[in-house]
C-alpha cells in the first residue's frame, strides 16, 4: 500500500486583481479627501486681491512708521486742529547718505498722511483717512510705547491700530 503525503496548502506570494482594485479605491478616496483639505486651507491664507490694493498700501505705509518709530533717538510731536505732526530723529549708523530726520503729517483737510525725509520731496503715503489718533507711554520724558490708530474708510478692513514697542526709549518733544 502505498501512502500519499498530504498536500500542503501553498503560499501565496502574489496578491489577487480584486485586491489591487479594493486598494487602489480606498487610496483614491483618501486622496480625494487630502486634496479637499489642502484647497480649503490655501483659501485661508489672504492673498493681495482679498486684502485689497488699498489695504495693503496702508499696511505697507505702518510698518514704514514702526521701522521708523523704533529707530528714533527723538521723536517731537505736535498736535493741532489742522492735524498731527511726528519728527523723527534717527540714530546715526554710520553709513554713507544716512538718514538723520523723518518728518510724518497727517492733515485733517486733505485727509492725507504724508513722509519726508531729511533731503528728499514730500511723498503722499495714502489718502482719505478719517482719523489718526497717536498717543504716547512715556517714562520720565522717554516714550516707552506708541499706540496709533487710523480708520481708513477706502480699505476692507476700515480700522488699524498698532501698539509700538519701542526699546530705545527716545525721548519725546
């Protein structure tokens, strides 16, 4: 008599088109899903057309300020019915064609916000703004923080505010 060895089950070493086809479909949906994600979070981020032409030559106009704010040794301000004035003397770097004076206007009239730079022409930052306000913290005769806020009407976000640390410590006029 002869004995026979059972079979052994053998092993798979490739896997089955039913299976490819069941995880290309799940990996597909999971992308679909990703990519979803992915165009709703680009849309959070502003673009210059959703903040608007006029906005960001406001935004671009106060970080001009607050560069030249934290720079400033002094600062001399005078506020009038006719509108508010900030002389701004910057600390010498030493470098050739430095700038030692900045002058900024706001006038009520015009509505317009201007700077001037010690040996330069006058040039018109923005127009028709409401109000600037500016108002000082101060140690002893050094300002210490500057809080300024302007209501651009023209621009999506209407308001800006800024409080302006300032490290040096200039002394205020």
């Amino acid at each position: 008599m002869t004995t026979t060895a059972p079979r052994q089950p053998q092993s798979r070493t490739a896997i089955t088109l039913i299976e490819t086809v069941i995880s290309l479909s799940i990996m597909s949906i999971l992308l679909l899903g990703l990519s979803g994600a992915v165009m709703i979070s680009s849309k959070a981020i502003p673009t210059a057309t959703q903040t608007g032409i006029q906005d960001q030559k406001v935004i671009d106009a106060l970080n001009q300020f607050r560069s030249d704010l934290r720079q400033a040794t002094v600062i001399g301000y005078q506020s009038r019915a006719a509108g508010k004035e900030l002389t701004l003397t910057i600390k010498d770097s030493g470098a050739p064609g430095n700038l030692n004076e900045v002058k900024y206007k706001y006038i009520v009239a015009s509505k317009s916000f201007f700077r001037r730079v010690q040996g330069r022409t006058e040039e018109t930052l923005f127009d028709n703004i409401n109000a600037f306000e500016v108002q000082f913290a101060t140690e002893g005769s050094d300002a210490t923080v500057v809080h300024v806020i302007l209501a651009a009407p023209d621009t999506i976000q209407n308001l800006f505010e800024l409080h302006i640390a300032l490290p040096d410590k200039p002394e205020l006029n």
